[in-house]
C-alpha cells in the first residue's frame, strides 16, 4: 500500500506544503529528529521565521489531528498514514468532494494520565485517553471486528471501504468534551454512505437532558471505567453486535 503524499494534500498550504515535502522524503517512520534535518532548508524559504523548531513541532500535531501522520509513542517518533484505494460502489461522495484517507490500520496512542472518581463498585485509578481507546480496539478485535483509526479514535469497517462504526472516547462528562465528541462523529462520518453507527464513549453517565440530545442526534453512548481487571465498557456488546 502506498504511502499518503503530504505534499498533494497541503499544496499551496506555504509552511505546510514545504514541511509536507520534506516529510515526503523521510520513511514510512521517522522521528522529530529526522524532521529537523530539514531546519536549514526550511529556514531559507521562512527567513522572517525565528522558531522554526517550535513551528514544526505546532504543524507536526496538526497533521496528526487531521489523520495524516500518526505518533507512534510519546518519543517524538511518527507514522504516515496508508493510502487506500478508490471508494468502491457502497461507499458514494457527493459530487465535489473526497473522503479522507482511510489506513485501515490500528496505531496505539501514547497514554497519558487521568484522575477520575469511579462508583462503588469500581476502583479509583489513573487511566488516559490512550489506554482507553487501545483497550476499545481490543474489545472490537474479540469480538470479531476490523478495526483502525484515523481522524477518529477508532472505527470499525467491513470489506474494503464501507466503514459501519465510528467511536469518540473522552475522559471526562463535561459539556465542552460532549460538544467536542459530538463535532468530531458528525464532521468524520458526513460523507459515509450509509451513514456509520457514531458512538461517543464516556467515563460515566450524561446528564438526562444531554442523553436526549445524544438520542435525537442518534449518537449512541458507550460507558467505560477502570475495575479490578482492567478497562471494561457498559453497553459495548451490543452496539458493535449487528
């Protein structure tokens, strides 16, 4: 499968379209050090720029959030994205526009940490985005499930190209995380046809008031917490089911 050319996808982008050029030239994995070796070059086409470091580090997590690179840890080490074929007849665009490129591959995330406070019956641990969303792939895996992520936390996919599911993990119940997950299933799976299940997964229950939005929104809701065996989810089995 063939590498995503940055440098198509950010043309006419200035800084990114130079930054992408030079990413194009380095391996399917390479590092922020790897990156560097360009500094001088890119110094001269950005002369009025004094943080060439700082910039590439800014446009680097950029790419990251748009699906086109991906971290590999937490080390300053990266990934490009797999290019896919063609959509095939199950999976149409509207005219004039294009689907982001899919790797249909899955890449753990570095894991950060969290501080939450679980019920009764749960432990209090210190769980990051990360392990969550690696262990919601594994739960998919044992169920059967093709999985992989890109511009989403994860998503599940059947034959080639027509992708069934998407899945948004927060780490926390505040409005502002909703708001976010709620942006990120609607703007990733628009052009999905049929339209993927879209799944938001939490730490716990919303309000009722926001489960209702959710419902109207026909966003489904997947509870995870952290017990004595490790991450487990509420309500998983029978999303992914059919």
């Amino acid at each position: 499968m063939n590498q995503v050319a940055l440098e198509t996808i950010y043309a006419g982008r200035g800084w990114y379209a130079d930054l992408a050029r030079c990413i194009d030239r380095l391996p399917a994995e390479f590092s922020l050090s790897d990156v560097y070796e360009f500094k001088e070059e890119l110094s001269e086409l950005h002369p009025e720029n004094n943080t060439v470091d700082a910039s590439v580090r800014k446009l680097l997590q950029n790419m990251r959030d748009a699906g086109h690179i991906f971290f590999v840890d937490g080390n300053g080490n990266y990934r490009k994205a797999i290019q896919i074929s063609s959509p095939g007849p199950d999976r149409k665009i509207p005219s004039g526009r294009q689907n982001p490129p899919r790797p249909h591959s899955f890449f753990p995330e570095f894991s950060g940490h969290k501080k939450y406070k679980a019920a009764q019956d749960e432990v209090i641990a210190q769980v990051g985005h990360g392990a969550v969303v690696d262990r919601l792939n594994e739960k998919c895996l044992e169920a059967g499930k093709s999985t992989a992520n890109s511009l989403i936390d994860l998503y599940l996919y059947e034959g080639r190209n027509r992708i069934t599911h998407v899945f948004e993990v927060k780490t926390d119940i505040t409005t502002t995380s909703i708001y976010t997950a709620i942006g990120q299933l609607e703007y990733h799976s628009a052009f999905d046809s049929p339209r993927p299940k879209r799944i938001i997964v939490l730490p716990g229950t919303p309000k009722s008031e926001t489960s209702k939005i959710l419902e109207r929104l026909e966003i489904e809701i997947v509870e995870w917490f952290d017990s004595k065996t490790g991450i487990n989810f509420r309500g998983l089995d029978e999303i992914i089911a059919d």
